[in-house]
C-alpha cells in the first residue's frame, strides 16, 4: 500500500522512542499540540509569541520545523549525518525522513531522530513557559544528543561506537 494511503501513524509508532514521546509526535503529525495556534481557534484570547525564537507566531509547523532553535536541532543531526535535506513545509515530514539510514540499525536510529527533536522542543518550551527556565542553544542541542543516545542506548544499540559510526564522530 503507498505511504499516503497508510497515513504516518506507521513512522510514529515503529519507532523506538518511549510511548509516550510516540503519542507527543502523533500530536505533533496531526497538529493537534496544544500551541497557541489551537488555543486561539478553541477562543482562549491570547497573544501568540513563540517562546523559543520570540519573532513568529507559535503555530504547530513552526515550533516544530521552521523555529531557528528547531531548524538549529534538524541542522545539528543532518550535519552530523552529513545529509543533504529541504525541510518540507508541514510536519508530515516522517514519510520522507524514515528512507534515510543506510543499514536496518541506523534506518531504526533515523526514526528516532524527529520524535527526538520534538521531545526536546516540548520540553525546552514548557520549561521556559511554566518554570522559567530558558537554556541557551548549546545546552539545548546537548540535552537532544543525550536523549538521542540514551534512547538509542536503551533499544537499538550495543555500544557507543555503533553510535559514532552513526553520528560520523571522529
């Protein structure tokens, strides 16, 4: 069956992230992240800033793909990789992203990168919203590598080099 017809649900749910963090970026697929965008339709009178970038709207393609701290997590990984990529413009992006990888083990690594991003975006945003804390962007990109590793770690591999190799590390 085409990948269109299957819808995403196939590329959240066959990866190795927690399940929780699959249900968060079926959310995030279907648009339905409580950003502002959806509070202002459900009529909560709010003035929409994004609290990563400050300088759009927080709408859900934007948090998710097109905010420069977002862009700046997707540059991070694809430069490590060393793949060429235009990020599409909605956040059904799972369809293409799951055909890069090379073996089964890194395309089961690849997977886990988009849920990886969204999670840390998720929590970068409500830790700014609701405890005040604003990271910079390096300790930003460290707690997304770490989470990356860790869930890796956890179900895909069986030590750090298979990782490097991945990641392109010297």
């Amino acid at each position: 069956m085409p990948e269109n017809k299957i819808g995403p649900w196939k590329n959240v749910w066959e990866s190795m992230a927690p399940t929780k963090v699959k249900c968060f970026a079926w959310l995030v697929i279907t648009k339905a992240c409580l950003t502002h965008e959806i509070l202002q339709k459900k009529g909560l009178p709010i003035v929409s800033r994004c609290m990563l970038c400050i300088e759009a709207r927080e709408t859900n393609n934007h948090l998710f793909l097109h905010c420069k701290v977002t862009s700046l997590l997707w540059t991070m990984f694809l430069s490590l990789t060393e793949t060429k990529w235009s990020m599409p413009e909605h956040a059904n992006l799972l369809s293409c992203w799951i055909r890069r990888g090379g073996s089964k083990t890194q395309k089961t690594w690849w997977r886990i990168i988009p849920h990886c991003i969204w999670w840390t975006i998720r929590r970068e945003k409500n830790g700014r919203n609701f405890e005040d804390r604003f990271n910079n962007i390096q300790k930003i990109k460290g707690s997304c590598i770490a989470t990356f590793y860790f869930w890796c770690k956890e179900h895909c591999i069986e030590n750090a080099e298979q990782l490097v190799d991945l990641l392109g590390l010297p």
